[in-house]
C-alpha cells in the first residue's frame, strides 16, 4: 500500500469513474487501475463495484476511504511542521482567484509579496468557480480562492469570509446609500443586469427572490463582471454584486449601492488546497497574505461581510 494508490482511491470515489479520475490526475488509465487493484489485492477486498456506466464505491471501500483521508491530513500535517524558516521565497506560485475578487485583490495582495519576497513570483489566473476546483485537481494552480465550493475529499478548504452582496445602481436621481437597507422584494420593480443561471451569483439572487416571493425581471444577463458594471452605468438595468469590486465607483458617485435585507444574499469566500500533494510554504505565505489583505478590507468596510 502506498501513498499513490490512497489518492487515486480518493479521486476515483469521488468522480465514479476511472476515465474522468484519469483525466483529472493526467495519469493514463491503465495505470490508475493497476493502483487499485493492487490496493484490492492487498486488502483482499473489492472496493469498488464496476458496472457499465463507472465504479461505485463500496461498504468496505466506503470505510477504507475515511481512513485515506485522514492519511492525507496527517501528511499534510507533517509538512506543515518542517516547512518553516525560509528567509526568502522564490519561484513561482500559480493561484486562481474568481474574477470579482481579482478585481479588487490583485494589485494589494502582489504589492504586499513583493514586499515581503522580491523573488517571488506569482501568477493570479481568473475565472468561475467551477473551473478553478478542476484547475486545481489537475495540479493548473498551487491554490484557488473560490465561492462555495463542493465539499471534496481531494480538496483542503478553508473558509476566509462570508461576503454580503449589495443592490447596485447608477440612477443618479434615485439614488441608493449604504446606510439605508432595501427590501429585497422591493428588486421585483427593477430591471436587473444579472450574470446567466450557470453562475453561482444567479443561484443565490434567484433562490433570495423565492425566499422574498418575487420574480426577478432580467433585462440583460453578462457573465463578465467588466460587462456588468458597463452595462448598469450605461443605464439598462440594476445588478447584485459585493461591494469590494465596485467600492471606488461608489466613492465617486459613478455608481451607488445598498445592502439588501429579508433576506440578505451572502456567499462564502475560501482558500481550497489540494488534498492529495504537497502545498509549497510559499503558496501557504500567498494565502495567509491574501487572507490578512480580507481582513483589513472586512475592517475598513471596503468588504462588506465578516471575516469567518
């Protein structure tokens, strides 16, 4: 039994296929079945159940699947312990932030690692959710800052903040304040400027407006937050979005913004490692760092939200 065979273990459980684990660990498919037969061998249990359409974990292997886990903890746990005690970081760490949260994070969080290490490097790729968990497990990024994401075996998740969003206006005759709530029912009026129903802002205003008991008039959708923003100022509609991206137009008045209450759209934003390799000290560093930049923003009410 070896450390190879546990992650494999993990990731076939978790995708219920030895094709899309192989595709995710970029490992060619006969090899991961080697693994786990060798583990099955060993063992002198099957551990999954395989059928046409993938494997389906079983009892046995269900069991053999916690203790994995907590394997990979302790292992995690060991490098922790003797990473410590570097001068200067060097190299480079890859990180995946969502495009809001690069919006507003990228230039403090590079100033404050140049600072702190001039030889590190560091390169910040942008995207959904959903793309940054599967850069992650096929090794793309060090780490990734991410919207509520799955709960997965494969990942170390560690909540950062739960973010408020904000009703956001550029009606200049009407408008909003951050010290004045709005009623959430009170969007049904508003034609909104909202990103499609695939993206996990959409989730949370649409399942806000079922609590409320409204329906949302979506007069534009945009995926891209640059898109958004343009599309409001430029009068076609009112959006949902945090505050920390949009906090400069709204300080010079170009757009205005409240938060919303009955119910109050939050998310909850986390750093999520991989589970199953070693996490560089450095990209620890890149996180910490990250995490202490939130804090001050949370602070100075830059961030709407509380820090978790």
């Amino acid at each position: 039994m070896d450390v190879a065979q546990l992650k494999t273990l993990i990731h076939v459980a978790e995708v219920g296929s030895l094709s899309k684990a192989a595709d995710r660990l970029n490992i060619a498919q006969p090899a991961l079945s080697r693994q786990i037969r060798l583990l099955e061998r060993e063992l002198g249990t099957f551990l999954f159940n395989r059928h046409g359409r993938g494997m389906v974990i079983t009892d046995a292997g269900r069991e053999v699947l916690e203790h994995a886990t907590r394997v990979m903890i302790e292992l995690e746990a060991i490098r922790d312990i003797t990473s410590g005690g570097k001068a200067s970081y060097q190299g480079m760490v890859v990180m995946g932030m969502t495009p809001t949260v690069a919006e507003i994070m990228t230039v403090p969080l590079v100033s404050e690692i140049k600072k702190a290490h001039p030889k590190l490097a560091i390169r910040i790729l942008s995207a959904f959710s959903g793309h940054l968990m599967d850069w992650l497990q096929r090794g793309e990024v060090e780490l990734a800052v991410s919207y509520n994401p799955e709960s997965l075996r494969s990942l170390r998740i560690r909540p950062i903040m739960m973010e408020n969003l904000m009703y956001v206006s550029a009606d200049a005759e009407h408008p909003l304040s951050l010290d004045v709530p709005v009623q959430f029912a009170r969007l049904a009026e508003a034609e909104m400027v909202l990103p499609s129903p695939r993206h996990g802002l959409r989730v949370i205003v649409e399942e806000c407006a079922d609590q409320a008991g409204v329906a949302l008039k979506t007069s534009v959708e945009a995926d891209s937050f640059g898109a958004m923003i343009n599309l409001v100022r430029n009068g076609f509609g009112s959006t949902i979005l945090p505050l920390a991206p949009i906090y400069s137009l709204v300080k010079s008045g170009r757009l205005s913004a409240a938060p919303l209450v009955d119910p109050t759209p939050t998310r909850k934003l986390v750093v999520a490692y991989p589970a199953d390799r070693p996490v560089s000290p450095a990209a620890r560093f890149v996180a910490e760092t990250f995490t202490e930049i939130a804090s001050d923003f949370v602070a100075r009410n830059v961030w709407s939200g509380h820090i978790l």
